[in-house]
C-alpha cells in the first residue's frame, strides 16, 4: 500500500498543475410520475462512475441524501468501497458526506480504512446539508447545524492526525482516550469543505483545508465564482498568513450540437430545480429557517421563477463544446483546480449520459492538457 499511496502521490502532484474534471451526481429522482426506481438509478450511476474512469475522468463524487427527498443514494461510502475495488485511478469522493447525521468517529475511521484500501485515492468532503427533514429522523438538531458541523469535522481531522490517544469535549460530543486505526494512506487525507456560505470557506481557510464550490451559490453569495475562490485565497493569506489549498466546483452540463439539444439541456435543469430540488431546500413558505440558512430563502425565491432562457454560465455548461470550452478556461483562471460535471440530472437517460460523459473527454478536457 505504501508503494501504491507514493506513486498517486507523485501521479496527484503532476496532475495539480492542469485543470482536472470529475463525475459527479446527487442521485435526484423526486420527479412527478417519474418510471424509474431508485434502485434501477443506483445501478446506472455505479455503471457510470466506472465509465468515468474509461474514458479518463479523474474522479467520481457520489452525493448522499436520505429518504428519498432529493436524492436516492444514501450510502456513498458502499458505492466507493465497490468502486475502489472495480478500478485503479479514479479518485473517489462523497459528495458530501453529510456530517451532522454521523458520529465524526465512525466517520473517521469509516473513511480512514478505504483510504488505507484504495491505496490513496479518497477525496474527503463534507457538508451540513439543508434539508431538515434528513435531520429529524436521525434525532440531529438542525437549528445547530453550523457548530455541529464544524465541531464534526474538527474532529474527523484530529482523528487523522493526532499521533496517539486523544480527548475531546465539546457542546456536542465528548470522549476519553481514543486512537483512531488505521490511518489513511494519505498524510494528512485532507477534507474539502462544501462551501454554499461564507462561514463554510472561513472555517475551511482557518482550518487549512480544501474547499468546494457550487457556482450557481457562489455567484450569489459573493457575485461570482472567481471572487469567491480569490475571497477564499485572501482569507487564507491576508487571515492566516498561508497559502490557500485546493479548491473546487461543480458545475450541471449538457454539451450541445443544435438549439434543440440546448433547450433540452436547460429545461432538464429547470425540472431538477423546480421538482426536485426546491423542496429539500430550506424556504420561507411556513418553516422556521436557522439564521446560518438564511441565504437559501433568496435562493428558493430565484429557482421558483427560473425558465430555461434565464440561465447562464453562473449555473450550467450549455451549448457547443467550444462555449464550454470557453467559460471553463475562465474557471481554470480564476483558480479552480477541479470541476466536478454533474451529467445526469433532471431524468436524462443514461445511454445519454454515458455518451455526454465521453463526448466531453474527447472535445473538451484536451483543451487543459498539459
């Protein structure tokens, strides 16, 4: 394992000086009169997530949701743990894990061993999510989200890094004499931080982590993408005097050829926001919103209204594989080091989706090649 975990080390370090692209899905399958099951989804996405490591995509991002509200994959570790074993490069990462519903050292140790397994190849992340009702049924307070979130996590790092038995006490958990085995491959197996809020980044750059960004959110919290990821540099090295580490987006995408298969595009990702997605997301229609979710009211307010023609770049990679070209090669400016494509959304078939997947690796990524 050591030799695996030094050559994707060194594999990792090459990589790191061009843009990389991953595949990435929330699993969404709350749609009206929709004929496919959840479980016949789960199949295609684990087909897919293979089909990405065959046509050269660096990584695979495996959401988790609960219960059937916005996504149908609540176990992204178990996809992973058999995707590790089906492959030898594909990078693999929860999209995110959702911390809060998680004991953080389960967590760690959970996530330790497939590191340790796969020789290296995990990307940690996690989130605090915005649904409440994934909260509820596993007796999590959501109106605490925020610090129990951040205590989650700093103990997930500790538990990676700390040389021997440690304690903890806190508002939310507290333990004596713990010494999380075995260790992941990667030292340190270094968390990115799901960044839908300021809050979100600053503990990421106060903690020396990695972060991920939605575009579509970064855009409205701080009016773009590329001024959120130099916020999270200048906070890094204005704040804590060091330079600021990975950073991340995802991006929806849909290469087109002819408007028709643009408008198909963007309609597709109209019916994810407005049938599957605005219900799990915290709104101002009868529910109580934590202050740390504030945002998401604005949020909600614009994905009620949206139409197909009101999209833009600030969302979704829509059209000729040059467009995408183009608005990708100003997200590799701004300091983007990854782009995680979300190619299955809003109920495409997944014959469509494998051949959009390999479409974009034969157009588009040889455009970043070094």
């Amino acid at each position: 394992f050591a030799n695996i975990s030094l050559e994707a080390h060194h594999r990792r370090s090459r990589e790191e000086a061009i843009m990389q692209f991953g595949y990435f899905t929330l699993s969404d399958n709350r749609y009206p009169g929709n004929p496919r099951s959840a479980e016949d989804f789960l199949k295609d996405i684990y087909a897919e997530a293979l089909w990405a490591e065959k046509v050269g995509l660096n990584s695979a991002w495996i959401g988790e949701h609960h219960f059937n509200l916005l996504g149908v994959n609540a176990s992204p570790l178990a996809m992973l743990a058999q995707l590790a074993g089906a492959t030898t490069r594909l990078r693999l990462a929860p999209a995110v894990t959702l911390l809060p519903v998680h004991h953080p050292l389960h967590v760690a140790e959970e996530w330790a061993t497939l590191d340790l397994l796969s020789g290296g190849r995990v990307d940690f992340a996690a989130g605090r999510g915005y649904d409440r009702k994934e909260y509820e049924p596993f007796q999590a307070p959501f109106d605490d989200s925020a610090e129990l979130f951040a205590e989650g996590l700093e103990i997930v790092w500790r538990a990676w890094t700390e040389p021997g038995k440690w304690s903890h006490k806190g508002r939310f958990y507290e333990f004596n004499d713990v010494e999380i085995r075995p260790r992941p491959a990667q030292q340190p197996l270094r968390p990115y931080v799901a960044c839908f809020s300021r809050p979100s980044m600053e503990l990421a750059a106060k903690n020396d982590w990695n972060v991920i960004y939605a575009p579509f959110a970064a855009a409205m919290v701080y009016g773009s993408l590329a001024d959120a990821v130099r916020v999270y540099r200048e906070t890094c090295e204005q704040g804590f005097k060091r330079p600021m580490r990975r950073a991340m987006c995802s991006y929806f995408v849909h290469i087109a050829s002819t408007p028709e298969e643009e408008q198909y595009g963007k309609e597709a990702l109209v019916r994810y926001f407005q049938d599957a997605l605005i219900a799990a997301f915290p709104s101002s229609s009868g529910e109580k919103v934590p202050p740390t979710y504030k945002y998401f009211v604005d949020i909600v307010n614009i994905l009620r209204d949206m139409r197909p023609e009101k999209l833009t770049d600030k969302s979704i990679l829509c059209g000729s594989p040059q467009h995408i070209v183009d608005t990708l090669k100003q997200v590799e400016a701004a300091g983007v080091a990854e782009v995680i494509l979300y190619f299955n959304y809003g109920q495409k078939p997944h014959a469509l989706v494998k051949e959009q997947m390999e479409r974009f690796m034969r157009e588009i990524a040889p455009h970043f090649s070094a």
